[in-house]
C-alpha cells in the first residue's frame, strides 16, 4: 500500500484553508461565513495529521481532537447568536448588522 506524500496533504490543507479564507471574507451571509471557518478549522486538523502521520506519532491526532472539539463549540455558540440576530434584524446579512453600534 503506498502512502500519500505529505507533500500533497499540506498543499490540499492550503488549497482548503484558501477556500475557507475566501469564503469568509466574499459571503454575507453569517451561516456562510460559519461554515467557511470551519472549512479553515478542518485544513488545519489535516495539516496536524499528516504532520503527526509524517513522525509516527499521535500529537497530530489529538491536536486534531482538540480542533473538533473547538470547532462544535464555536458552532453552538454562533448557531446560538445567529439565532438571537435573526430574532431580532430578521436578516443574516452582515451588512446589516453593521448598525448594531451603541
């Protein structure tokens, strides 16, 4: 069984990081930008794994639990004010919620 060279893991965690990046700073939407950072949170996981994977040890792996588990809170959290925020605007748009000063 060949292995995949880290070579190619770390630039498919950039290329992902690149994509997340980008859906964060184009969208308006909030659930969009939501789910853009945890595409950026699952390219730097990879990159912990395959780091891991490269040195035989499970650093990267557990590095990588540690990141899920930022992530599900960071969901629950955002999920909870885009909740309150369409409660209250009755839109997701973040330029609209630009007028939330004072």
């Amino acid at each position: 069984m060949s292995a995949v060279p880290i070579n190619h893991v770390l630039i498919l965690a950039a290329i992902l990081f690149s994509v997340g990046l980008t859906g964060v700073l184009a969208r308006r939407n909030i659930i969009f930008m939501l789910v853009s950072v945890e595409v950026m949170l699952n390219a730097a996981g990879l990159a912990f794994v395959a780091a891991g994977a490269r040195w035989q040890q499970a650093d990267g792996q557990v590095m990588f639990l540690f990141i899920l588990t930022m992530a599900s809170a960071e969901v629950a959290v955002g999920l909870a004010l885009i909740l309150h925020l369409h409660w209250r605007r009755l839109s997701l748009d973040s330029d609209t919620l630009n007028k939330m000063k004072g």
